[in-house]
C-alpha cells in the first residue's frame, strides 16, 4: 500500500529545481525591488545561523570582488537567498541566482572623510552643486558604508547620477556619518571596462507586475544556459525555445532583455516586420546569419519581437515567401545543438495568430501569458517607475493603482512620465530652456504632485482596451428604479464573488459566473447591470450581440474570443451581452442565420472556458427567458434567472425623482399623481416623460425671456410645473394617429407619449379619412384636468375597435 503524502511537505516540483545545497555562510543571489544601495536582507533564522544582529555590517565576497554593507532581517526571504538590489551585484560582478559568501565585520570605523566622483555619462546637462543636491542627503538619510572602488547611484532632483568612491579615510572602507568630510572636486571620470554595464541597464529589478512569469523563464532560460551539465547528467534535452504572448506593452521585449543583462548573455533582436523581404532567399539567410552569430558568442539569447508577422497562421498569407521562412525557422531551432547554450524567445500578441506548425513540441512548446496587470502587479510597476522621480507627500499610488484598470506596464510608464511633464510645465516660468545645462537647484525644486497624475490620469487610456468601450459606471443603486429583490439577487450573485472569493473556497464550492436578466425593454436591465458594476468597482463592457454578427466566414468566432480575451484583461469586469435572444432563440428559426448559431456556440465555449480566477462576470439581458434555448441556462452558465418586471409605485417615484434631481421642481408638482397615472409605465417611459416636460418648460422660458426685461427675476421663478405635465405633445388633428401608435405598442395609453412615426400609409390614409369615428370615446370635457384625450373606461374597446378596423382595411 502506498504510503499517504504529507501535504505538509508537498515540494513545489516548478521551482524546486533552483534550490542548491545549503551552506553555512554561502547564499544565492535575489532581486530586492527598490532596495536600499547599502543594505542587503537576509530571513530571521539565517542571521541567528550567522550570528549577526540587524543593522550589523558585513562583508560580501564573489570570485573576483568583494564590498561592504549593512544586513537587515526579511521574514520573507527563503534561508538560503540574499536579497540585495542591482548596485550591490554590479560592485560584486554577479547577477541574479549567483552564489556569494558572507561573513559579519567587527569594529568597522566611522570614516573621517570620503572622495568620490561622478560618472560623465550620468552627469551630462546638469550644473550646480551636485554635493548639495545629490551626496549630503543621500549620506543624511543614513549612516552608510562605503568601499573604495564601489560605484553607487542617487536619485534627486528627477535625475540618477552615479557617483565612484575613489578614496576613503581609513582604508579601503568606512562608514560615512555625519560627521564624515565629503569631497567631490574634480572633473567627472569614465567607466572603467569591467563598469561599461551601467547602473540603469535593465535588469529584473526593473520589471514589475511579472513575478510569476519570471520564475518559469529562469527555470527554462537561466538553467540550460548557466548549468547546461544538470541536462547532461540525466541525458535530457533542455528547453531551446519560448514563447512570450499578451498585449503590447505587457513588458514582452523588457523580460528578454532583462534574462540577457541578469544572466550576462549576448542578445540578438530579430524584428518580425523586418525581417520579411521581397528578394527571394534573403529572410532565410538573414535567420541563417542571426542564428550562427548567436552559436559563436553564446551564451546567448535571440528574441523575435512580433512572431505573427514571418509565422501566421496559413489561412491567413498567400504568399510562399511567409511559408518558406516558416520553414526556415522550425529547421534552425530544430538544428541548434543540445550544447550550443543559445535561447530563443520570441513575442506575440496572440498566440492564436501563429501557425500551429511552430508552436509542436520542440519549437515554441513553453508559451507563458504576459497579461494585463492586476492592482498589486500595477502597484508595484509604478513604484519601480517612481523610483527615481521625487514625490510630493500627498503621492498616493496605491490609489492611482486601484485606477488604473486596463493599464500595461507602457501605460504606467507614459503616465508617469506625463505627470512629471506636467510638472515640468508649472515650473517653465524658473526654467531658462535657451541655456544648454539646467541649474542643480532648479532640478532640485522639481517635485511631481497628486494633481500632476491626476492630470496626467485624464490624458491617457488602457491601450490594451482601445478597440472596445470599457468603463467604470458612474451609476448607483439610487439612480436605478427597481425592486429591491432584483437588487439584492445581483449583490449576492455579483458581488459576493468578486470580493469574498475566499469563502467560497472555504465551503468547498465556486461563485456562479453569469447571471440572465430578462424584463421588458426599458425597465433598466442596463442599469442595473451598471449600478453593480459600479458597487464591486470593476470594469464595464457593453456588447450587443447585433455586434457581433458578420457575413465574413470565420470572422464572428474571432469577434467572440477577442470581446471575452478583452474582459479577462479589463478584469476586474463585467461584460454585458444585450439582446441575447437575437442568437439565442430556442427553435431553427434565428435572427443572423448560420452566422448566429456560430456566435451562440462560440459564446458557449467561451463561458466553458471562464475560471472563477479569471475575476469575470457576465450577464445576459433580453426581453424573455422562454424563448432562449435551455442550453444556455445549464450549470455553469446563465445558471441564475432574474425577471426585471415593470416598475412598481415605489420604484416609479424613484426614477421621477432621479429624472428631475438636477431640475428646478415647482412645489405643484405632485409626485404621488405622477406616479399613480404612469401605471404599467417602463422606466424609459417616465424617463422620456421627464425629457419632454423639461423641453417645453425650456421653450416657454425662452419666449417668456424674450418678452421681459427682468431676467433675474424670471431665472428666479420660472420652475417646471403640473401644467408642463398636463399638455399634450400634438395637436388634435393628429390624436388618431397617436393613438393608433399607443394601441400597436407594448406600453399602454397614458399621457406624455408622441406618435413615433406615421411610416405606414395604409394606417394613415384610414385614420384621416375617418376622424369623426373616434369621437365617441373622447374625453372632450377633461373633467380630471389630467390632459388624457380618452375616456380611461372606453380603451379596451376602442383598442379591439381600431385593430378590428386595421385588420379589415388591410392595415
């Protein structure tokens, strides 16, 4: 019998590879986004081991340098890794996963005085006091130890300047205190050759919101190419390609570079929409020369950057020359040796617009999704972009995060970059743009602000979403005339999900992922599903199925999968499909044909496909439910039903009140009349009303102004009115015609309706001929005073009596 696994102890098997042998005081090397250029972190249990106590100073060593710095404790740092960022690994020579050793340092003395000197290549344009601006408060904020030789970055005054500490007082290495003597005379220096990596090349630290993603791509990239023997001992062939895929701007191209500078490969940039030629053979040699360029220098990297351009699908070129580069492609990946030490990774927005024939197992077989960011993965990518701009106190990210639904890491990039041009703008008048260097000091007053992102939140969108309307509904529960039980039915089936997912799983179930709304048209299905969306603050896409409809083969199926790929990248999201039973008809006869049973089916297989991770909801609206296929109400689908019926008094007075909350309301105005003469009213109906009646109490402002000169006074008292209510919209040689409208419609006879058309000649030609046959049933005398042009108690007959007439003229 099979003895029971301790989940306790369960290895996670994607990652354990990475893990090395522990040793006493030897480390493997980790990323700490925006850490400190002095201070290395190690895990609470790690510095016991070493016998170190936070804030004491130790001395880290590669195989060819050594620095010194202060060690803190990171609970979340594993036992075996140091957490330190990019400055401290380029004065070692190392990168990310490298090993180095550790070792504590006793009676370090505090420094009289330090010499450094800036880099020329970080230095250019700026003037000013540099040792005011940028070294006294970057030593001010802490004490900080410093090694000879060393080479540190400072972020002040919008600009990073890299500094070279060329002599310390003792030697080789000190702690600056306040008390030390800073020099910085001197004319700027150069890199020395082992220095030509600047300190602001990408590098992991600089990559924010891919985490995930980051751990597979050092499984499959950083292993075959720095222990390429782990492969060879147990006789397997290591991964040779990989595909990156998501929407522009997810950070595609940055990954690559970052694995090339981290793991110090050589990196070679194959441009899809380049590379493709007219001249016959030339595509194929220059694939040709990049490959055995790559197998010369390697360990090396090659990226190709929009695979779709020389790879698409075959449906879709027509040409051989696609072809033959496709065949070239598959043969030199296929070709590499097992030992050569070269990578290929190669970027797509779609992975469904490559050929199947690249993506076999052996070429493209690993595919890793760059998608759109969440509000933490968001939160951390303008924190790396901030990093080296000075914030105003007020700064809140964390809001700006939660805002920013839709955004790419280009997207945060550009924003931040927008506000710091705006507030570039409010200081032009302390800027003299025709000197060739700005002033320290100037720079130094630069501080972007809230307001400045805020403007600069105004002036830009989610790329990613720019094809499709996507919003965040302004709309409350208060704006919305409904019952309160359809209200309380969304909250449980849509809100609960998005914000409580962790009970669900407690009580070993999943939330519901679609809800069908169905009501007659106007009664606010719309709404609703905006007022919800509004409550769990998520995204909003809105389709008409109509929208979705194509004569072109294959073209609906595509215009499915990309409205829902665009909710799972505006997630958190609702997507609303409207007038769902123009595809969805139970029975052969469909609106759209052919083309409506395949929008049906792909929307089906999309809702299959949907994950209670994918933090999407859908909800379906149409003016029935009986009239929609039973397959699309299966578990797992539009598993729930909500009727959104005709609104009741209550919800009546609110949508009049909603209607005129921006209106000026006479005091005669008598709600509770409104609402008992709007019975079996829609809320597009009352809404329509409201329009109307503000119109004509518009006009009549309007002439009353032209004949008064007391305009003030007038502002003051002119109000809508009952007697805005009460007036008809026609004039009577027209009634028959608006009332013939009202019998051929849904609603129901009341006030504040207009004919909508007199389209239909043959219903014309009787109505005019035939006016007096009508005045049996007009209310001539309005003894209520309501405006009604017929009797109440005579429109069931006078209904049967015009459809009976219709019907009998040929109407």
């Amino acid at each position: 019998m099979a003895k029971p696994v301790d989940p306790n102890k369960e290895e996670k098997y994607a990652t354990s590879i990475l893990n090395r042998k522990e040793l006493p005081n030897r480390l493997i090397i980790d990323n700490a986004i925006n850490g400190d250029n002095s201070v290395v972190t190690l895990s609470q249990q790690k510095m016991n081991d070493l016998q170190l106590i936070s804030g004491n100073a130790v001395m880290l060593q590669s195989k060819c340098r050594e620095t010194i710095c202060i060690v803190h404790a990171d609970n979340t740092c594993p036992n075996d890794r140091i957490r330190m960022n990019r400055v401290i690994r380029n004065n070692l020579r190392v990168h990310s996963s490298d090993i180095i050793s550790i070792q504590g340092l006793k009676d370090v003395q505090y420094g009289k005085r330090i010499h450094v000197l800036p880099i020329d290549d970080t230095v250019q344009g700026i003037t000013g006091n540099l040792l005011k601006v940028y070294l006294k408060p970057y030593f001010a904020e802490a004490d900080r130890p410093v090694r000879e030789g060393d080479v540190f970055i400072v972020h002040a005054a919008m600009h990073a300047v890299e500094f070279k500490v060329i002599k310390t007082e003792p030697s080789p290495y000190c702690i600056v205190t306040s008390r030390t003597s800073i020099h910085c005379d001197g004319d700027p220096i150069k890199r020395e050759e082992e220095e030509e990596i600047s300190l602001n090349e990408i590098g992991y630290d600089d990559i924010g919101g891919v985490r995930k993603q980051l751990v597979q791509i050092k499984e499959m990239v950083e292993l075959p190419l720095k222990h390429p023997q782990l492969f060879k001992t147990i006789g397997a062939k290591p991964p040779r390609s990989i595909l990156l895929y998501g929407p522009p701007g997810t950070g595609k191209s940055l990954i690559a570079r970052a694995v090339a500078n981290e793991i110090g490969a050589f990196f070679f940039l194959i441009n899809g929409l380049e590379i493709v030629s007219k001249s016959a053979g030339e595509s194929e040699s220059n694939l040709r020369k990049t490959f055995e360029e790559a197998e010369k220098k390697s360990p090396a990297i090659i990226f190709i950057d929009k695979l779709d351009a020389i790879a698409p699908k075959r449906e879709k070129t027509h040409g051989e020359v696609e072809r033959s580069i496709v065949s070239q492609l598959l043969t030199l990946i296929d070709g590499l040796k097992q030992r050569s030490n070269v990578i290929v990774m190669a970027a797509t927005r779609q992975r469904n617009l490559i050929d199947p024939a690249v993506r076999h197992f052996g070429c493209f077989d690993r595919e890793i999704d760059t998608g759109i960011p969440n509000a933490a993965d968001r939160l951390e990518i303008l924190r790396i972009h901030t990093k080296n701009m000075k914030l105003d106190g007020d700064v809140n990210l964390e809001q700006i995060s939660n805002e920013t639904h839709g955004y790419v890491g280009a997207d945060l990039a550009s924003l931040c970059s927008e506000a710091a041009l705006q507030q570039i703008r409010e200081k032009k008048h302390v800027i003299d743009l025709e000197e060739h260097t700005i002033n320290a000091e100037v720079l130094n007053s630069l501080v972007i602000t809230q307001e400045n992102f805020r403007f600069a939140l105004n002036q830009s969108n989610a790329s990613a979403l720019r094809e499709i309307v996507v919003e965040v509904p302004t709309t409350t529960w208060e704006d919305v005339g409904c019952s309160d039980h359809g209200k309380r039915l969304l909250q449980q089936l849509v809100k609960y999900p998005f914000q409580h997912p962790e009970k669900f799983l407690e009580f070993g179930t999943t939330p519901s992922r679609a809800v069908f709304l169905y009501g007659p048209p106007g009664c606010g299905k719309t709404l609703l599903a905006k007022a919800i969306a509004n409550e769990c603050q998520a995204n909003f896409i809105s389709i008409n199925v109509l929208e979705l409809l194509s004569i072109r083969t294959g073209e609906p199926e595509a215009d499915v999968r990309d409205v829902f790929d665009k909710a799972r990248r505006a997630a958190p999201c609702i997507l609303f499909l409207d007038e769902l039973d123009l595809i969805a008809r139970d029975g052969s006869v469909r609106y759209g044909g052919d083309a409506a049973h395949r929008v049906a089916n792909q929307i089906l297989i999309e809702m299959d496909g949907m994950s209670a991770k994918e933090n999407v909801f859908i909800i379906g609206a149409a003016v029935g439910c009986d009239i929609i296929h039973p397959i699309f109400f299966k578990t797992g689908r539009f598993d729930h039903i909500i009727i959104i019926p005709l609104p009741d008094e209550q919800s009546r007075l609110t949508i009049f009140k909603v209607c005129l909350k921006n209106s000026p309301v006479a005091e005669d105005v008598d709600f509770d009349y409104l609402v008992n003469k709007t019975n079996k009213f829609t809320g597009s109906d009352i809404k329509n009303i409201c329009l109307r009646t503000g119109q004509l109490a518009a006009r009549e402002f309007i002439e009353k102004q032209e004949q008064t000169t007391t305009t003030t006074t007038l502002n003051q008292l002119f109000k809508i009115s009952r007697c805005h209510f009460d007036k008809r919209s026609l004039v009577h040689p027209d009634e028959p015609f608006y009332f013939a409208d009202i019998c051929a419609g849904p609603g129901g006879f009341s006030f504040g309706f207009t004919l909508k058309g007199k389209s239909d000649f043959a219903l014309q030609k009787f109505l005019a001929s035939t006016p007096e046959t009508f005045d049996p049933y007009y209310d001539v005398k309005d003894l209520d005073g309501d405006g009604d042009i017929f009797k109440s108690e005579n429109i069931d007959a006078l209904q049967n009596y015009v459809n009976k007439c219709t019907m009998h003229n040929g109407v």
